[in-house]
C-alpha cells in the first residue's frame, strides 16, 4: 500500500496534488489515492467557490455602500461579515414555489446547469505555484468552453418559468452573451500568441511583465467582455429591474434563488481568478514559492474591485448600444489587437521561437499607445446620431425644453 | 501521453460529477427541509400565478421572439466557428512560418467582408 508519485506521471508537477497523494498513499490502494488527492482539492475548490461567493456579495454591497455614500450591511456580524449567513438562512427558510404552467423539471434543473460549469471552471486556475487541480493543456479553452454554458441555463430559466418578463429576459441575456463572446474570445488569443500555449500554468510562466502591459487592448476588451456576460450593471438589461423586473430569474424563490444568485457572484469571482492569471501574472510576486496564494489572492481581490466600481460608476446601456459596443467596437477592437499582436510576434521572436523579455517591453511600448490611439478613433467613429431638438411652443405655453433625440 | 490524458481528465470528470452533485445536494437539502416543516409550503392559486405587477395576466404568458435576434446568432456562429481555427493557430504561431501568418491573415479577411457586409446592409443596428 505504499503509493509514491513516479516523476514521469504528469500529476508529479502538481505540488499540493503530490502532498497529499503520498500522505494518503502511504494506507490507501493506489486509485483510491488517486481519487483522495483529487477529492481533497477538489474540495478547497468547491469551498473556495461557495464561500467566495458568499464573501463577494458581502464585499459588493459593502463597496457599493461607499460608492453610495453610505454604509451598507453592518449589522451581522463584524462589519457585516456574516450578512451572507443570514441572507441564506432566510432563503433557505422561505418558501420555494413553482409558478403554474411552468415546465417544471427544466425550472428546477436551473441553478444545477447555473452552479456546475461555474465550479467546474475552477479546475484549471493556478492558485499558487503548481497548485491547479488539472493543468490542461488547453486551459484557456477549457474556461471559455465551459463558461459559455450559463447561456444555455439563462435560456431555460427564461424558457420554462412561463413569465413574459422571463423570456424577455432570457433572449436579451442570449443575444447580449452572444455579441460579447466574439471579442473575447478573440481578445485572448493574443495572450495565448505570447505565452505560446494554452496551458493557464505555462501563461503565469510567460508573464515576465504582466500581460497588462503586453496585451492592454486584450484585458479592456475581455473586462468590459465578461461584464457584459455576467450581466454586470452597465451591460444588465438582462435583469434590468426597472424594466423587466428581475429578468430570467424573476419566478425563483428560496433555495433556487440562492443558488442562482450564488452562481451570479460565483462566476464574478472565477472571472476575476482568471483576469488575475492571465493578465496580472498569478501568483507571481515576492517570495511566490510560500505565499503565492496571498498574490494571486490580492490581484483577484484587486480585479473584483475593478468590476464593483464599474458597477457604482455605470448606467445601464440600451440594448442597441450594448450590441452596438459589442459589434462596432470591441470586434474591430480585438482583430486590431489579434493583427497587431500576430505582427509584433512574428517580427521579435528569435530563430528558436521564443520572445525575451525586452521583446515583451517592446510590444508594451507598441501596444499601449496603439490600445489608447484606437479607442480614441473608433470612440469617435461611430457617433451617436443625437441632435438637440429645440420645441417651439405651441398655443400652450411650456417652458422651452430642449430634448434630445436619439437614434 | 494517452496516460497523462486520461489522469488528468480522469480528476476532471470526478470533479464534473460533485460539481452536479454540490448543487443537487443543496435542492434535494432544501426539499427535504421542505418536508420536515423547516420552511412552509402551501401553495395556493394566487401564490402560483405569473409575477408581473400586480394586476392579473392578460392574454398568454408567451411572447413572440424578435426577429434581429436571428441575425446576431448567425454573426455569432461565423465568428466563434472562426475561433476554433484560430486557437491552435495562435499557440503554435511563435513556431510558424510567413506562411502560416498569409494564410490566417486571407481566412480572416474573408471573414472581415462578411462582417462589413453586414454593417452596410445595417444589419448590426437594432432597427424597429
């Protein structure tokens, strides 16, 4: 019973991975260690993931609090910092119903389809030095494949709640999370150019500078990206209260609720976890070998602050602007970054294929007055066709108003 | 390598199941809860019906798709069918030749035109 990781298995470059399978497998028949390792991160994960997301609802009500002027929840708890707590157990406490006429088994399979690909994202983030659950070798792909599968949960929340306000809703989110995958799936390929792989371990590696300063164009777009696909305030006409109500999710209650809105701040954390990899370098900083969790834990902290402060800054957008800034901005947007980007590779690298780090200055030096030149120009390119109207007063006397018509 | 392939994938495919399983353990707690009298459930008519502000629903619950919807789906899947050309490109492109980089450069044009296609015949607005 005594298992050892041989050098050759690929998990042997899994640090923490290794750890704990030798520690179990020193009792343990060889697949069951294989299975309790995995187990074991798995649980950091789906803990990380829950409780992340309890925590950021916190932390965004708190900041927004601020941003408001105000103080938001301190009641429960120091600081408020078991508000979550009590905003689960009164969802757990309250009534789950399921409005008549809806399709039952696809209403109650939601925050399942919602909860699983978000959990499942994490598997490949790097969270310290050697420390992912499974280090793909397509992880770039892997986090975008499995992220886009929300659309089709918000379809069927939107589908089966029987709730013209629910559709609405969900072919809203539909449209708008398939205008804005375009740019960022694009967006990242000029991270995957530079770093050379897929693999979300090897870009942390290729990142001698962040890939802030490498790919600016690319982390823009792939921000205001996936604000719009989480439906995130300036991009929600998805759930614009004011309008449609809550949105896809208006018919849940109790538990499903819970989850669905867990989901929703989950998938902001994951999403901040992965700007913070493959644009702010990772758990790269100061003596990463112990504390390289406490970096990659401050960039993603750093990044969530970025999204809340969007939020408390933002109006909603229309939805004609929204596709509008998907289309006719963010697109051109990341083929210019992708043009640039495949031009600046081709001309830097050396003869063996591989980019220096003052290759990776160079494009810094390109591509950041390039990022800044084209959303100056195409900011301005594509004008909205506003006019001041003046109204001429008719026989009855109203104050003269200008109004503004927008096309 | 077929090895490496399937312990990776083999530790992705545990972790797919308790990622169903996390959240299906939490519907089937709170229905449990349900049953043993932790939260109330007793569902009438007026609880059941459709929310929308107030007043009864009239007329069906259904509404007809917008039809602009189509043609963004249709930009969508040009584009992302693209993509999956362009990320094994991209990985492997600090290793290619000039021309591996015409070559993508003519496939994304051609692209391009269609996209600008579509501008012109104004296809990107959301016109009523």
């Amino acid at each position: 019973m005594n298992c050892q990781l041989a050098a050759d298995n690929i998990l042997f470059e899994n640090a923490l991975y290794r750890v704990i399978y030798d520690a179990v497998g020193s009792f343990l028949p060889c697949w069951l260690a294989y299975v309790a390792a995995g187990l074991a991160i798995m649980l950091i994960l789906v803990n990380a993931v829950l409780l992340g997301a309890a925590l950021v609802t916190w932390f965004e009500r708190r900041l927004l609090g601020r941003f408001h002027n105000r103080i938001g929840p301190n009641r429960w708890g120091p600081f408020g910092l078991l508000q979550p707590i009590a905003d689960l157990a009164k969802l757990m406490t309250k009534e789950d119903l399921i409005p008549a006429g809806a399709d039952k088994i696809t209403f109650s399979l939601v925050p399942l389809v919602m909860m699983a690909p978000l959990l499942l994202m994490t598997a490949v983030i790097p969270f310290s030095k050697n420390t992912a659950l499974a280090n793909l070798n397509v992880g770039v792909l892997f986090i975008l494949a499995i992220g886009s599968l929300t659309t089709v949960a918000i379809f069927m929340a939107g589908w089966s709640s029987n709730n013209r306000y629910a559709l609405f809703g969900a072919a809203r989110a539909v449209a708008v999370l398939i205008s804005y995958e375009v740019p960022v799936v694009i967006s990242l390929l000029g991270v995957v150019m530079v770093a050379g792989s897929m693999s979300l371990a090897n870009i942390v590696q290729a990142q001698a500078i962040p890939f802030l300063l490498v790919q600016p164009l690319a982390l823009l777009i792939f921000l205001t990206g996936m604000s719009a696909e989480l439906n995130r305030t300036p991009f929600d006409v998805a759930e614009a209260e004011s309008e449609i109500i809550a949105g896809y999710h208006i018919e849940y209650s109790g538990i499903k609720f819970a989850l669905i809105f867990a989901a929703e701040t989950g998938a902001m954390l994951v999403v901040a976890a992965t700007i913070a990899t493959l644009f702010l370098s990772g758990w790269v900083g100061p003596f990463a070998e112990y504390i390289g969790w406490f970096w990659f834990l401050l960039k993603t902290l750093l990044v969530l602050f970025v999204f809340v402060w969007i939020r408390a800054t933002y109006p909603r957008l229309r939805v004609d602007q929204i596709m509008a800034l998907s289309w006719k901005f963010l697109l051109p947007l990341s083929l210019i970054n992708l043009a640039a980007t495949t031009l600046e590779v081709f001309f830097l690298r050396d003869s063996a294929g591989t980019l220096a780090t003052i290759d990776l200055w160079i494009m810094a030096g390109i591509n950041i007055p390039l990022a800044l030149g084209c959303i100056f120009l195409f900011g301005n390119l594509v004008p909205e066709n506003a006019k001041v109207l003046s109204v001429r007063p008719t026989t009855v006397v109203v104050p003269a108003v200008a109004t503004v018509e927008v096309r | 390598m077929l090895e490496d392939y399937f312990r990776q994938y083999g530790l992705i495919a545990i972790f797919a199941a308790i990622a169903v399983l996390v959240p299906t353990g939490m519907l089937m707690m709170s229905y449990m809860a349900g049953k043993v009298g932790l939260r109330p459930s007793n569902p009438t008519p007026v609880k059941l019906e459709a929310y929308e502000c107030g007043v009864e629903t009239i007329g069906g619950r259904w509404n007809q798709f917008n039809f602009r919807y189509y043609m963004f789906a249709i930009l969508f899947v040009i584009f992302d069918v693209e993509v999956v050309f362009l990320y094994p490109w991209a990985t492997k492109f600090l290793k290619l030749e000039l021309f591996a980089l015409i070559e993508m450069a003519v496939f994304v044009a051609i692209l391009l035109v269609g996209w600008a296609y579509a501008w012109r015949k104004r296809d990107l607005e959301w016109r009523s």
